[in-house]
C-alpha cells in the first residue's frame, strides 16, 4: 500500500507544478486513480469436518482499504483498468460452530483486469461499464484453532462486472465512484483439525476517490512517438 500512494503522490505532485510532462488532458490516453475501496464479500461456505458436512459456515469479514487503478485509453470510448491493493480479512465461524469465533486469517492481493466503454466523453459526467477478471492471491494465511493448527487457501480466478462513473472537475482532474462485482470460489483447509471448506466469495467490491488523465507519451518524455490512441482518434 506505502508503494501505491508513493505513486500517485509523485502524480499529484508533478501534477500540481504545472509542468508540461504532465498537462491534464480530459481526452489523454491514461488515467491513474486513487480510491477508498470497500472489499465486501459475500460468503456461502460449505464446511466439512473429516469429510462430513457440519452446519455452520465461514464468514468473510468486510474490510475498508486505500487502492489504485491505472485506465489506458485506446479511444474516448474504450479503454483497459487495472485494479490493485491489498486488505487483511478475518474468517469467522457461524452457525453451530458460531463458539468458535474468528478461526483465521489471511491477506489477499486482488487485482482487477477489465475492459471498458466509456459514454458521453466530451461531457462533464461520464459512466462507463466494464468486464474482465479477478484474481485472488491469499498470503500470510494464519489459523486461529490453536497451537499445531495451520491454514491454507487456495488462489481464485473469477468474472467481473463493473459500473463507474467519471465527473471532470477541469485540468484534467476527475472525481470518480465505481462499483465491480465478481464470482469467484476458493478451497480452504485448516491442517491438523480436518476441518475444510468450499467458499463462494464473490466480493463485491466499491471504490470512490479522485483520479486525474492525462497523455502517457507526455510522461515518457514524448521521444516524437504517436500513440496508438492518438492515431485511433
């Protein structure tokens, strides 16, 4: 996370020096963002000990973190996203096995590739709808059984829909909220308690904050090169 907003700060900063490497451009070809990010999942676990199903599932808490998107514009209307951060969530036990509390933990790094077709781009607000994929990466996994106890989950790969929209605030500067929900499921395994689980997450996964575009040959330094949107407009 420190790296992310090392990075849009840098932005903001070149940004806000008025320099011509960075001149906003409401028709630029890249955009970077930075949001609060709601990660929201909504857990249907099927959860067996030994093999045979118990009634009681694992929830998922919801968690509030700092992310950031990178938008590459092939033209005013289409363009690719990139979603990235990281969030820590607990796994808590509900149901007849409620008493246990919270039996894990885990991080999770769930980048987001979507394309997208933005509407209205000569306008102040422009929505625009998405669809791509998720993966879940889960690190740092940690039971909470009990000494000799350990906790595994698996990586997902889901399918993503989303809905956002862009308000220009001028110089290239917007205000911007976003909404994507994916279908993903995941195995997870809690060694020595012969306790598993077969988890739908499908996170839903809301995000505001503000976001600025501008010309990517401009950043690089131009080097007399065209853009692949530049000779697409």
């Amino acid at each position: 996370m420190t790296a992310l907003a090392a990075g849009l700060a840098l932005v903001v900063l070149l940004a806000g020096t008025q320099q011509p490497a960075l001149a906003g451009d409401n028709h630029g070809d890249f955009m970077i963002k930075g949001v609060v990010t709601g990660v929201l999942p909504d857990t249907d676990a099927t959860v067996k000990l030994n093999g045979s199903r118990i009634p009681g599932a694992r929830e998922v808490s919801d968690e509030v973190i700092p992310a950031m998107t990178l938008t590459y514009f092939f033209t005013d209307n289409i363009a690719v996203e990139l979603f990235c951060c990281f969030a820590k969530h607990d796994l808590d036990a509900t149901g007849s096995i409620s008493a246990l509390g919270t039996i894990g933990d885990t991080w999770i790094f769930p980048p987001a590739l979507t394309a997208q077709y933005h509407f209205n781009p000569d306008g102040t607000f422009k929505p625009y709808v998405g669809v791509g994929l998720q993966y879940i990466a889960f690190f740092d996994e940690d039971s909470k059984l009990g000494p000799g106890t350990s906790l595994g989950i698996d990586d997902g790969l889901g399918f993503t829909l989303q809905a956002g929209l862009d308000i220009a605030v001028g110089n290239g500067w917007y205000v911007n909220a976003d909404v994507k929900k994916t279908w993903l499921n995941t195995d997870a395994r809690w060694g020595g308690t012969g306790i598993t689980a077969d988890v739908d997450l499908d996170p839903l996964i809301v995000s505001a904050g503000f976001g600025y575009r501008f010309n990517l040959g401009d950043l690089l330094g131009g080097h007399g090169a065209t853009s692949a949107y530049e000779e697409l407009k």
